[in-house]
C-alpha cells in the first residue's frame, strides 16, 4: 500500500505505509506529533495576534476618551 504525499515545495512523492502493527503505530505516533505541534504554533499565532489586537484595541479607546476629554473643555 503506498500513499502520495505533497512536500512543502508542492512536489509529489511516492511514500511506502508502514505494514506491521508496530511500525504503523510508530508512524501514526510521529504524524499525531507532526500535527500537535504544528496546531501548537497556529495557537501561538493566534494568540500573538489576539493580544496584539487587545493593544491596539486599548491604545484606541485611550485615545478616543482623550479627544472626549479635550471636546468637553472646549465647549
């Protein structure tokens, strides 16, 4: 049994599936490692951004209290 896997630059390659019990086991083992840690980074990611958002979000709202401040005292 073989599958065709794409690499990162897109081109295709013949891969050999493992057929005893254990080393199928091993390769599942490092795909679920493979895809853990690559939904680790995205997390990282999205979070990253999340917070930097909240920054931005806050630097904001900082600014638009500001401007009601100084349309207060100009009145």
């Amino acid at each position: 049994m073989s599958a065709t896997n794409t690499n990162t630059t897109g081109a295709t390659q013949e891969e050999q599936l493992p057929t005893q019990p254990e080393d199928l086991a091993n390769f599942m083992d490092q795909i679920f490692s493979q895809m853990e840690s690559k939904f680790t980074d995205m997390a990282q990611q999205v979070l990253k951004r999340i917070d930097e958002m909240s920054s931005k979000i806050n630097e904001l709202e900082s600014s638009i209290d500001t401007l009601m401040q100084q349309a207060e005292q100009d009145k």
